[in-house]
C-alpha cells in the first residue's frame, strides 16, 4: 500500500426513486440496519438525504483507495451474512436506482 493509498478514498453515489409511501420506512431501516452492515464491512456513510417531495433517496458511500479497490470491497459486501441480514425479510421499497462512482470538483 502507498501513501496515496491511505489518503484516497472512492465514493459512490446512490439515488433512489422509491415508491410511493415508503419513504419513513425506508428511512428507518437505513438507519437500523443497512448503516450498520456498511459500516462494519468498511464502508464510510459521507451523507443521506431525503427528499420528501419526490420520495428520493440520496446517499453517499466511500472506501479507502481507488475505484478497484471500492468494488473489489463492495463484492465482497454483497456477498456478506451482514448485508443478507440486513435485507431479510424487508419489502423492496426502492423503484430505481442510479448508482456511480463519483469525483470531487471542489
């Protein structure tokens, strides 16, 4: 690992068009149990917001290193007992999704 290594983190943008009337649930089981299952696999919740009005959900997670490094993390993550757990038994709240890898510009 490099000194570069260390410093640089991947984020992914993830928006979420949810349907209609689910957002409060949604918001809650984000909280309880898909922050938790991210966060112990690695992953940096930067910020989630919602918007009300469209019933949106935006959300940024990052991980140290480069894009490969993030999605060889998030592989494995996909395929962990903590995120099963996490959507046991939950409804499939969101619609569509847009998800990128995003760059700073500021």
């Amino acid at each position: 690992m490099t000194d570069d290594d260390v410093t640089t983190k991947t984020v992914q943008l993830r928006r979420y068009e949810l349907a209609p009337g689910v957002l409060d649930d949604f918001v809650a089981w984000f909280a309880s149990r898909l922050v938790p299952a991210r966060t112990s696999s690695g992953f940096t919740i930067e910020f989630a917001y919602a918007d009300r009005d469209v019933e949106e959900f935006t959300w940024a997670v990052s991980a140290p290193g480069d894009a490969e490094a993030f999605l060889a993390l998030e592989a494995e993550y996909l395929a962990s007992e903590a995120r099963a757990a996490a959507f046991a038994g939950e409804p499939m709240r969101v619609a569509v999704s847009h998800v990128r890898l995003v760059e700073p510009v500021l």
